[in-house]
C-alpha cells in the first residue's frame, strides 16, 4: 500500500471555473471513451483513498471539494435508527435494517418489506414523504406497464431509508407528518451523525433536498471517504455506534439483493464479489463510496458530469489497483467494465479507457 499522501491536490481556485460564484474544480480526465481510433468523450472526476484517521492514501482530482453525497451516506442516515433504540423497539429486522441502507430496484422481495415495515409501525403508504416512482429495475418496470399498474412509494428507492426514518421518528415522539424537516429530533441525530463520522469541520457541511426529499449532505470528498472507512472498520468508535456499524456490515454481506436487486445493481456485484469484505453504495450524480473492511480504507469517487458510464469501470478499476479485488474477481465483473463498445447489432465499436 502507498504511504500516505501530503501534497496538496490538483486544481487551483484560480484555474477552476466559476459558474454563478460557484466555483468547479478543474478536476483530471478519469476516463475516457474511444469510437473506431478516434477519441469520441472524455470524463473528468475525483477520487481518494483515506484511511479511518481521514489520511490521505492515493488519489486525484480535488478530493477537498465539496459535492452531494445523495445515497452514498444512507449507513450514516441509518445510525440513530440503532443508536436510539428505535430499531429495537420496532423489532426491525436485519433484512428490513437493509432496505435503510439500500438504493433498491423495487423488486417484490424490496416492495413488501418495506409495506410489512410500515404496517408494523402502524403507518401507511400515504405517510412516505418520497414519491412514487415505477421500479428501477426493468424486469418489475415493464411488468407493472404491461399491467398498467402506476409505481407506488414503496416502489420508490428510497422507500426503505424513508420506512426507517419513520420509525426513528416514531420512537423519539416526532410527528410522522415531519418526520423529514432538517430541524427536528430525528433529522438532527442523523446530521450529527454525518458529522461525527466524517469529521467535518465547522462550515464544511451543507444541507439540500435530495431526490426522494430526505435532506442530502454536502461535504467534502475526502470527508464521505473517511466515513466510510469508519463505518466499515468501526473499532475505534464508542459504544453503540461500533456495534451498529458491524451490524450494518453483516446485513449488507447476508442480503446484498436487497441492496440493490438481483439484476443489474454493481452494490450487489460488488457485495457478492468480495464476500462481504467491501461495503459499497451508491449515489445518484456518479458518486460511489465503498469501505474496505479489515483494511481500514474508505474510497470515494465523484464523476463531475454525473455520469454512471465513466464511473462503474472506474470503481472496478480501482478495486484491482489496491488488491480489494483480486485480478480474476475483476474480470467476472465484466457488465461494469465496459472494456468493450458495441452497439445494438453487437457490433464492436468502441472501447472505454480508465486513465485514473
């Protein structure tokens, strides 16, 4: 493993592009997609690779800059569930305990539970301040279009985090009806929590609204890194905090269908792949973190145009650079490679390059 990095990272203030006075870092290309023999589109990210002190491992970009974390942070969101008792009390399960940390495809195996969930807590559909939205994954999407069956909240993917937020809302004495406003007992754990496990500093974290309307944190890349590590390698935290984060870590290697689905999820690939040993979750706008269990690492990657296509064979990448993969595992997972471009014929057409 590299000693730990000291230099500063790449990009200046004075380089990077301002938009509105919000200031872009001029992050390094990552990746890039060849057509025929010509370059075709290139993305630029940042990465980094800490240890559970925040150290600095390997890198590149500005990992210092600040981005949405989106659903990258749902094991931090789901800590006061455990830590107040609230999941005791409601006797949530450990497969009910992954929806809350899942980005779910709204398989019937994700929509029932988090339907028994709610009606254990006394609470219905109409209390999930998240949305409805038709499954992500395709198989469920198109057979509820066949059946002309509208997707539900439940069918959301946040539905479990939101099922878990209610709970906790419930246990502290919160109206369910605002369960998700920032300032209440159950939002101010949760951001405290974020707090404490990335070790922001004052003035580092943001709050807006995310997509399923729960409040979404903004920090630094190297904080969400350092989180992660944490969560995964959680020995040095107190009391209950250590033992949520070990419980999370075994929910997520004993139902990592439920973590995403049983198709086309990489957190389930991932979760599968390493045997559990890699904690891996997705955020929306091409943010992924994983936690490197037992090798006390957290990594996290932002892509800045949000695009998934660039970061999956980046993540993988990156997984058989640092050994948390080993070159054989890395190849099985050719869906999120994309070595190879083909188009609807299946002819080759191209290749994608990672170049982190």
């Amino acid at each position: 493993m590299p000693a730990p990095r000291t230099e500063q990272p790449l990009g200046t203030a004075e380089s990077a592009p301002d938009f509105a006075g919000e200031r872009w870092p001029e992050n390094p290309i990552v990746a890039r997609t060849w057509r025929g023999s010509h370059l075709e589109s290139v993305h630029r990210g940042a990465w980094v690779l800490v240890d559970a002190a925040g150290a600095v491992v390997d890198g590149a970009g500005e990992w210092h800059h600040p981005v949405f974390a989106r659903s990258s942070t749902k094991s931090l969101q789901a800590l006061p569930l455990v830590e107040s008792g609230a999941a005791e009390r409601f006797a949530i399960r450990d497969d009910e305990l992954a929806l809350a940390l899942a980005s779910h495809h709204a398989e019937e195996i994700h929509v029932r539970r988090v339907c028994e969930l709610l009606a254990r807590l006394g609470l219905g559909l109409e209390h999930l301040q998240c949305g409805a939205q038709l499954p992500t994954d395709n198989e469920a999407r198109r057979a509820m279009t066949l059946a002309g069956e509208k997707g539900t909240r439940a069918h959301n993917n946040c539905s479990g985090k939101h099922a878990c937020f209610l709970a906790l809302a419930l246990h502290l004495g919160v109206d369910p009806a605002r369960y998700l406003e920032r300032d209440n007992a159950a939002q101010s754990l949760v951001r405290r929590a974020v707090e404490e496990m990335s070790g922001v500093r004052p003035g580092e974290l943001d709050v807006a609204i995310d997509g399923c309307s729960a409040p979404t944190f903004h920090l630094p890349l190297v904080r969400l890194a350092t989180a992660m590590a944490r969560v995964a390698n959680p020995e040095a935290l107190a009391e209950p905090r250590r033992r949520a984060c070990e419980r999370f870590a075994r929910v997520a290697a004993a139902h990592p269908e439920l973590i995403g689905g049983t198709r086309q999820s990489m957190c389930t690939d991932l979760l599968r792949a390493s045997e559990g040993r890699l904690f891996p979750k997705l955020g929306a706008e091409a943010v992924y973190v994983l936690g490197v269990r037992e090798r006390g690492l957290g990594l996290a990657v932002k892509i800045d145009d949000g695009n998934y296509r660039a970061m999956h064979p980046l993540v993988i990448e990156l997984c058989e650079r640092f050994g948390f993969l080993s070159r054989d595992v890395a190849l099985s997972l050719s869906e999120w490679r994309q070595g190879s471009l083909r188009n609807w014929a299946g002819l080759e057409v191209g290749r994608m390059e990672v170049v982190a």
